[in-house]
C-alpha cells in the first residue's frame, strides 16, 4: 500500500508564504502523476497544481504565480510552495499520486490564512 504524508500546514497572516510537503512511501519516480488538492470550508475538493512526467507542472488559475509544485525523486518527496497567500488559500491541502490507473491520497495539511 503507497502511503503520502503530508506536513508544513499551519497558520499564516495574509501575504506570508508556507512550503507544504508530502513525503512518499515509494520511489515518485514511479508515479507518472502528482498533484495538490485543496478543500476549502464547504466547498468541493479541487485541483491545485500538478507535476507529471518531465516535469511537466500545470496551475489552477488562482494560484498561478504563486504556487510552485515541485518533486526530488531522491528523496520521495513533492512540494508546494506558496507565497503571497490570501484567504481564499484557506483550506485542508491534500497530496495525490498516481501509478497506472491507482491512485493515492495523503491525509490532509490544514492551511489557514488570517486576513
């Protein structure tokens, strides 16, 4: 069983930044998909960033320019950082990965952003 970790959440004043990380149980190099997913108060679940083969990085509108997605293969780690962060950041951040057609979900970071 793949299992993702997630760590670096907390609180944050507006305009501050965070690095969120998700450490994973098996080589990253084996997922040809990873992402970030965020679930705001009583809203659905959405993608945030994701990094696939070659380093192919894609961005949700919102955070563009402000989040990078990132991954070191040597140590099965995925990144997110975040900066210039505001309310709307606010949510429970969840790490995905995928090998074929499985795929993994971590437990959750919570970030929250005060105004």
């Amino acid at each position: 069983q793949v299992q993702l970790v997630e760590s670096g959440g907390g609180l944050v004043q507006a305009g501050g930044s965070l690095q969120l990380s998700c450490t994973a149980s098996i080589s990253t190099l084996l997922m040809q998909h990873m992402a970030w997913h965020r679930q705001a108060p009583g809203k659905q679940r959405e993608l945030v960033a994701s990094i696939r083969t070659g380093h192919i990085t894609s961005y949700v509108d919102a955070v563009k320019g402000r989040f990078t997605i990132s991954k070191d293969n040597a140590k099965r780690v995925l990144y997110l950082q975040m900066t210039n962060l505001d309310a709307d950041d606010t949510g429970v951040y969840y790490c995905n990965g995928r090998i074929g057609t499985n795929e993994f979900w971590g437990q959750g970071t919570q970030v929250t952003v005060s105004s």
